[in-house]
C-alpha cells in the first residue's frame, strides 16, 4: 500500500497517522460495500447453478468468475472499512475490482457469435466463431495488463514503481474501452445489415427476434454493454491523476460509476440468462442436427445489389 504504508492505523494521537494520508481518505462505506459483495456473491452462485443446469460453460466461467472477484474486491474494502491503512485489504480490493469487470465483459463477447449464427451469418462481415476468439484475446490482454498493473501497484514501496503499476492498469483498461467500442460497431453493423436484409428471415428467426424474451435478452446485453463501458471511462479519469487524487478520494464517485455499473451488468447477465431466454446460445448444435432452418441457410445474396446482372446477364468477354 503505497502512502502511510507504515501507519499500522488511524491513531494520530499514538503513531501521528491520519486518515487523510491513505489512498481513499476515508473508511469505505460498511452497508454499501457489503451489498456490494452480497450481490456479486449471489451472482456468482446462481450462475454456476445456471451454467450447470442449460451446460453454458465458457458464459459461466466468465460471468461467473467476474462475479466472484467482485465478491473478493469488497471483502477487501470491508477490510479497509476496518482498518484503512490494511495492505491486505488494498491490495485485494485494487487488484479484484479492477480485473473482474473484463471477465464480465467476456460474457457480452459471448453473445454476438450465438446471435450471428441464429440470424444469419451472412450479414456479418466476418465468421461467426471469430467474434469469440478475437474479443476473448483481446480481454485476455487487457487482463493481463491491469492484472501486472494491479500488482505492481498493490506491491510498490516506491512511488515510481507505483505509478507504473498504475500506467498499466489505465493501459488495461483504455484497451478494454477501445475493444467494447469496436465489439459495439460490429455489432450495431451487423444489426443494420440484418435489417437491411430482413425479408431473408425464415420463420424461425422472426419467432425468434419478435419474442418477448429475445427482446429482454438483448436489452440486457445493450445495457450491460453501456454500463461497463461507463465504468471503464470512470476508472481511466480515477486513475489520470495518479493516487489519493480528487476523484479517487470520492466514494461516492466510486460507488455510483463503479459499484452500481458492474453490479447492473452482472444483474443483468444472470437474470436475463441466455439459458432462460436466448436459448439458441444453448440448442444451436442440437437445433442444426435436428433440421431446424435459419436465415444464413437462405441469404446467400445479401450483399449482391437489386439491380446487379445475373450471371447470365454478364456480357460475354471478348
């Protein structure tokens, strides 16, 4: 824990140690940070039970590990509420809390290849089974890079050390930023083109897409998707000012734009769980092996404009 790491707590009077000179400049808030972890814990159970029970594997190690260090991260601020000169505590909190969203994230990444290939591949622009492995990559990286920052930063004793542990967690998390962007035009591409090509759906996928439970689906997925996005903007301003800085030192900063962000999108991903309304993610193979018809069987032509000669149209070459 970088500033007043050697106050063992706040006892001015005995070790001249201040509650102005930790990280946050103030105990973290009982009753909130232990909703906090209530909630991710709660998630994280029910979506192993999910996961299990409709056999969604890679959402629920995403989702359900991203709940989990949610969990962990307001232990360790429970901790700091104790004691806000705890190493233990901040090193916990610093380096969960900042991790665990990109596992969340990973369960938005899961969705589109299930919705390209139940609506159609032929409106995206790239195979469906890429979407999975290039946004995973990339939230593997972005991992990775605030993962060292987070324990660089939680091990420093220096203050240089400390700030580049703190360079690369903003690396982590800019890069996360840019990855939901691009996951977010793909995406809003994909919708337009489908829409465009909307008179290609077979019954199935207009069954599918009016349902009230693809409706909540997507809606869910959309609104995890901007919540995330905003929390990560919040901790890029958190963390521009280096430590202890203004924003840092605003709880209810932190409460409102993290807290409650990540906690929207982990609500959001466990109750409206593709088991239990996007069941495509879950019975495509079977549903392929059994005949059922979708649109990227039919639309192979999405892309050739209305009034494009046909092949037997084409002038002869000389």
């Amino acid at each position: 824990m970088p500033e007043g790491q050697d106050c063992p707590r706040v006892l001015p009077d005995v070790y001249g140690c201040h509650l102005e000179d930790t990280i946050y400049g103030y105990y973290p808030n009982l009753g909130a940070n232990a909703f906090f972890c209530a909630v991710f814990g709660i998630c994280c159970i029910a979506n192993i039970i999910l996961g299990i029970k409709y056999r969604t594997w890679t959402y629920m190690i995403a989702v359900g590990v991203g709940c989990f260090g949610e969990c962990v991260g307001y232990v360790g601020r429970i901790m700091l509420h104790n004691n806000p000169f705890d190493s233990n505590g901040f090193n916990i909190q610093i380096c969960c809390l900042i991790i665990a969203p990109a596992f969340v994230t990973a369960g938005i990444y899961l969705t589109l290849k299930y919705l390209v290939l139940t609506v159609g591949r032929d409106y995206s622009r790239i195979r469906a089974k890429f979407y999975t492995w290039i946004f995973i990559l990339c939230d593997l990286l972005s991992l990775v890079l605030q993962g060292a920052g987070g324990g660089i930063a939680a091990t420093a004793d220096t203050s240089t050390f400390q700030n580049v542990g703190n360079d690369l967690m903003m690396a982590g998390i800019a890069w996360q930023v840019v990855t939901l962007l691009v996951f977010g035009v793909l995406v809003a591409d994909y919708i337009y083109r489908a829409y465009k090509g909307r008179n290609g759906f077979t019954q199935e996928t207009i069954n599918l897409l009016s349902s009230r439970n693809f409706k909540l689906f997507a809606s869910a997925i959309v609104l995890s998707f901007f919540v995330i996005f905003t929390r990560c903007v919040f901790r890029i301003a958190e963390m521009a000012n280096g430590w202890a800085n203004s924003i840092m030192q605003d709880e209810v900063d932190f409460i409102v734009l993290d807290g409650v962000m990540v906690t929207i999108a982990a609500l959001c991903l466990t109750i409206f769980h593709p088991g239990l309304f996007f069941t495509p993610m879950v019975t495509y193979k079977a549903d392929k092996k059994a005949g059922k018809v979708f649109a990227s069987e039919k639309t192979d032509d999405i892309e050739t404009p209305s009034n494009a000669p046909t092949p037997m149209e084409q002038p002869e070459r000389q």
